[in-house]
C-alpha cells in the first residue's frame, strides 16, 4: 500500500494533469456530441453520399496544415478516451469523435457501422428526439421499429 501511495505521490503532477484533462474532455463531450448527432441527416446510416472534398480547394500548404491537425487532434482524442475508460469521463464517446477526426480509407463506412450498433443507435435516437429531431433511420427496419418503440416509452416514462 506505501508502495501505491509513493507512486501517487512521486507522480502527482501527471495524475492532476489527467484529471484536468479528463474534466474538460468530459465537459466538451457533454456539448459537442448532442449538436453533432442533431446535426446527422436522418438518412445518415442508409444514403451513400459523396462527400465533397473542401480541402482540394485551399492551398497545399494549408490542408497539409490542416490535415495534420485534425490527425493530431484525433490522435489526442482517441487516447485522452482510453485513459476515459479507467477514469472518470465519456471514453467510449470521444474515442468515436477522435476516430471521426482521423482521415483513413472507408473511415465513413466503418462510423456508420458503429453508430448502427443498438446501443448506440438507441443513444443517438434518444439525443435526437430530446432537441425535437427525428430518429435516425437505419437499415434494418426490424431495428428501426425496436428503437422507435423503446424511445417512446421512455418518453412517456419520463413526461
């Protein structure tokens, strides 16, 4: 147990950095994720979309800049969101928004396969529904109907 507490103790800057961190990680998630799902088309799961690329149209310099900034910002994220899941805060969610930063081949198809876990769905349809947005739709209509019927009882429960 004194071997515990040392360690506590000789690296006391890093846990409080941590913590802070954590702290506004969580806190940023909090915000930033109800507008982002608000913000998904209702179609998001189902529709292919071609996303047009904005960076082609800047100068090189700048979408390298800009490229390698959101990478980084991924990057940060994804592993501030590991630590999230043995400390306190959202690590599972923001594992997914630095995952969304990153730029990778088929990035939008793999999102798309995990927002349409149940779970996840239901959470996101849950989100949607609080700020007067419809549920999104998802490819399998069996799904579509369970997450509309739990979504409505847990609305009735709650009004």
């Amino acid at each position: 147990m004194e071997t515990v507490l040392e360690l506590m103790k000789e690296y006391e800057n890093i846990l409080w950095l941590t913590g802070i961190v954590s702290m506004f990680t969580f806190m940023g998630t909090l915000i930033v994720l109800p507008i982002m799902v608000a913000r998904l088309p209702v179609d998001y799961l189902i529709v292919q979309k071609e996303k047009p690329d904005t960076l082609q149209k800047r100068h090189p310099v700048l979408r390298l800049i800009i490229l390698v900034f959101r990478n980084l910002m991924g990057i940060l994220l994804i592993l501030a969101g590991i630590t999230m899941l043995v400390l306190p805060g959202e690590g599972i969610i923001t594992i997914l928004i630095g995952f969304a930063l990153l730029s990778f081949p088929q990035k939008e198809s793999a999102i798309k396969r995990i927002v349409q876990q149940k779970r996840i769905l239901r959470t996101a349809n849950w989100i949607r529904i609080k700020l007067n947005k419809p549920p999104l739709l998802s490819p399998e209509n069996d799904q579509n109907a369970i997450v509309a019927d739990d979504l409505a009882r847990i609305i009735c429960q709650q009004d």
